[in-house]
C-alpha cells in the first residue's frame, strides 16, 4: 500500500485567496467596461447632436439666404416655438413660400404649405427654436437659436446651435 501524501493539492485557504484575486479582477474588467460603454454612448449623443444641429443650421441658412422676404404677418419671431415663413423662388425661378416651424419635436420644412420633411434625425428633438428679425438699413437677417435633446439619452443631455443669415440682396 501507499503511503497517503498529505502534501498534495490545494488548501481551502489558497482557493479562497484564488477566488477572490478572480472576483477582484473581473470587478475591474467589468467597470471599465461598463465605463466604456457609456462613455461611447455619450461620444455618440454628442455626435448626434452635433450633426443634426449643423445640418439644421445649414438648411435653414440656404433657404434664409434664398428667401426674398420674412412675411411677418406668418411668422413667431422672438419667442419658442418659433415659426419662420419666407418668401423665396425655386430653382425654376418660379415664387414659393418656404416655412419653418416645430411640431412635436421635429424641425419641419415646408414649401407652399406643403410639408418636406422633417429636417432633423428621429431620435432628435427640438426643444428651443427662436427665430429673431434683425433690419439694419442695408439688409435684413434672421438670428436662428436652436437647441436640441437626443431622446435616447437618459441624461437629458442638450445641445445649443445658434447663427445669423443674411436675406438676397441684403449684402
């Protein structure tokens, strides 16, 4: 027979330590991921946001710096929701109307009372839009403020963009 080797193995002691060394360990590898996880998720709401509110500005822009006339008589200027109705021509040269207003949160462009589009991405809403008239003796412009949210954010994070556009023949 042999002899028994009591000297071989693990103690309880040791797999405890080893277990615990392990859970420590995963902990750290599960925050950092956790952290980068929401850190990638507010990079993209931020990104989101930016390009949205850029490409809000740049259509209102070209279709402010084509527009002839602020027909005021139409329009909310001054306070939010804003709504900016203007008189522009088409491609053709041909008149049309050309208004931009919120409704439930999406930036809508219409033409000839005709609703486009909605400018912005669906998970984007408006929260702030105010369109500001400013006349001088030369021009007339449009101050266009606009913040956005993005509804996948549980954070409420916002963003503000905000630019001036001068009317045809302003300049």
């Amino acid at each position: 027979m042999k002899p028994l080797n009591l000297k071989s193995g693990y103690s309880i002691i040791e797999i405890i330590i080893y277990v615990a060394v392990f859970a420590v360990i995963t902990l750290v590898i599960m925050n950092s991921f956790i952290v980068l996880v929401s850190f990638f998720n507010q990079t993209r709401t931020n990104h989101d946001l930016v390009k949205n509110g850029n490409i809000a500005l740049d259509r209102m822009s070209y279709e402010i710096r084509l527009a002839n006339n602020i027909r005021t008589g139409t329009s909310t200027l001054g306070s939010s929701p804003g709504v900016l109705d203007l008189d522009s021509v088409d491609s053709g040269g041909t008149a049309q109307t050309v208004k931009f207003n919120v409704s439930s949160g999406d930036l809508n462009l219409s033409y000839n009372g005709t609703l486009q589009a909605s400018i912005l991405a669906p998970n984007i809403n408006v929260t702030s839009l105010i369109f500001r008239k400013i006349t001088t003796t030369n021009s007339t412009a449009v101050k266009v403020e606009i913040t956005l949210q993005d509804t996948r954010d549980r954070t409420g994070l916002t963003e503000k963009f905000s630019d001036t556009i001068i009317l045809r023949g302003g300049y």
